[in-house]
C-alpha cells in the first residue's frame, strides 16, 4: 500500500529500528523491492534518483508511475522518495508524479548557500505535502573517498535544520556511495553526538559497504533510514552474468531479468532483517 514515506520512517524511530529505503532505476528494481520487502513483513520505501531520471531520458513520470503502481499493490506499507536532486524543476515534479518525499541535495554547495537553497526548496516542498530531507556534510563515492574532514558536525547540524526546516537529515559518518564491498566503518561515537544534538531523523547513505554488524550498531545508535541502491545492482547484475554463462545463447530478457529481479528481492530481505531487528 503507498504510504507517505514521513509516516514509515516515523514508525521505526517509535520503534528503534531502521527504515530500508531502496534505490530504483527499472520497474524490476521496484517489484524486487516490494517483493522482498514483503517476504520480510517490513515497510519499505522505493526511492528514484536525479541520476535515474537522467537515464530515462530526464523523464520522471513514467518510473515514477511504475513505481506508484508497485507501491499500490504492495501487502506491505510502502513510500516513495525521490532521491539526491540537485535540480530544483524536478523537485518541483515530485508531489504531482505521487511522491510522499523529496531529498534536496545542496550539499556540494558552501554551508550558507546549502542553507539557502534547502530552506527554499524545504518551503515549496511542505507547501505541497511533501516530507523533506537533505544532506550536511560529505558523503563521498562517486568522486573520492569519504575523509574525516567533511564529516557531519553535530553543533552545524542542529543549526542547518533549525534554518531550514527540513524533515530528515542524511549525516556523513563513514560511509560511502557507489562501493562494491562491504568494509566501511562508521564514526558511531559521531552518531551518537548527531542524534543527541539533531531533532529529527538521521540518514545513512552509501549503506551498501556497510557491513551488518556496523548497520546494526549504527541503527540502535538512533541512525534511522537506512538508504541501500549498490547492492541491488550487484545482484541485479551477478544474475545476469551467471545466466549468460550458462547459456551465451539467451535473447529473452525475461529468462535473465527473472533471476537478477528474484536475487534483488532477497538482497531486500536480508537487508531489512538486519536493520527491523
């Protein structure tokens, strides 16, 4: 059942476990992470991102549709989130394509213009409805390594969403996007100072190379939405790989896409039993 994505991120805070949010980019990813989600009896959130956009020809509605469409189906509650948007057209398109969420990311800007631009969007997004998160610090991956440096400060953190009224806050603490293994460690004594000095619900991107130990920890640390989207694609892709192996005469994406959509769904399973725990 789609369910504002502010109300199961809400629910695992009451409750003291994590809220799974899971990156989309085909209609595959979206029935895998429903699918698992339900095989675990959690609540979930399907989030698709500014970058997912730019792959579907910078067109949100159609994903978000079939994203919709899954959510609706869903025996479990469901959110939908759009992710990391830097562009202020398309977080303007979120609430009208049936997102409950938006993550504006003005994080690549200096503090001041990061608090400018995110209590902006912050307003337009609550003006429609929309639950609003947005990131302070360095979450690093794509273009380097996460460094001490840029990690979030407690202090600058309870300011920034004092200033702008965000709902949720995505912290930088030691992990990092994009990684293909699972060694990153987290900073959990900084995760206990952020959630003791921040009103509201703390983020972890970059969740994929975080071993489960460390997302357990963090979690009963007060960390609470929990984003995962490498690890999806890891298995996405492994299924593939294995079933071209097997038969390098395979044409019908069905007879592969079925397996990488099936090892997803358990890639969610696992996932959402470490972090509801």
């Amino acid at each position: 059942m789609l369910t504002p994505t502010g109300e199961i991120v809400a629910d695992a805070r009451r409750r003291g476990v994590g809220a799974g949010a899971f990156n989309v980019i085909t209609v595959e990813h979206a029935e895998a992470v429903v699918t698992g989600a339900e095989a675990a009896g959690c609540a979930v959130i399907l989030q698709i991102s500014e970058n997912a956009v730019r792959f579907h020809h910078g067109r949100l509605g159609p994903i978000a549709a079939a994203a919709r469409a899954v959510a609706e189906l869903a025996s479990v509650p469901v959110g939908l989130h759009l992710d990391h948007v830097e562009s202020d057209e398309l977080f303007d398109q979120a609430a009208g394509n049936g997102f409950g969420s938006a993550m504006y990311d003005a994080s690549r800007l200096e503090y001041d213009a990061n608090v400018a631009a995110t209590a902006a969007a912050a307003g337009r997004g609550h003006a429609c409805g929309l639950w609003v998160e947005s990131e302070l610090g360095e979450v690093g991956g794509k273009d380097g390594a996460h460094k001490p440096g840029v990690r979030t400060n407690p202090g600058e953190a309870a300011a920034f969403v004092e200033a702008t009224g965000v709902d949720a806050l995505a912290v930088a603490v030691g992990s990092s996007h994009a990684m293909t293994t699972r060694d990153a460690r987290l900073d959990h004594e900084l995760v206990r100072r952020l959630c003791a000095a921040v009103a509201v619900p703390l983020v972890l991107h970059g969740s994929s190379g975080v071993p489960d130990d460390e997302l357990r920890t963090a979690v009963r640390g007060g960390l609470v939405k929990i984003n995962i989207g490498t690890a999806l694609n890891i298995a996405f892709t492994g299924a593939i790989r294995d079933a071209m192996r097997r038969n390098a005469e395979l044409v019908d994406p069905r007879k592969y896409l079925l397996d990488a959509r099936r090892d997803m769904a358990e890639t969610v399973t696992r996932a959402l039993q470490v972090i509801s725990r």
